[in-house]
C-alpha cells in the first residue's frame, strides 16, 4: 500500500545568505511568516530599527524552500 504524503513546504532563511557574518536561522510554513521573524532579527541583531525595502527584498530574496518528507 503506499501512502502518499502530501508535502509541506517549508521556508528558510539564514543570515548568512543575506550577506550578514551571523549564525541566525529561521524557518516556516511560509515565506511570509519569516518576514517578520527576519524584522525583529534585523533589529536586534544588526541594529537595522527600520528595515529598508532594498534590505527587506535582499532579506525575501535569501528565503529558501525546503522539501520535508
Ligand atoms: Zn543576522
């Protein structure tokens, strides 16, 4: 019998891909729920109060999508 599973797509995002020389990594059902998660991160973590939206696209742009089976 075979047991089809549907996958969910998973997102990540890692400071690094971003440019940024730093550990942080997050991950999410959606790409939209680490947009905030990356918000707060930024803030925190690389003194960015008001993220740019050159910045935020570079932050979008280093999501990636994972398969989990
Ligand atoms: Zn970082």
């Amino acid at each position: 019998m075979h047991v089809r599973y549907i996958t969910m797509p998973r997102y990540y995002f890692k400071c690094s891909d971003a440019g940024y020389n730093c550990s942080y990594e997050v991950d999410g059902a959606t790409a939209e729920e680490l947009e905030p998660k990356i918000k707060i991160h930024a803030r925190y973590a690389h003194n960015l109060f008001e993220v740019p939206v050159e910045k935020m696209n570079a932050f979008k742009a280093a999501i990636k999508e994972k398969e989990t089976s």
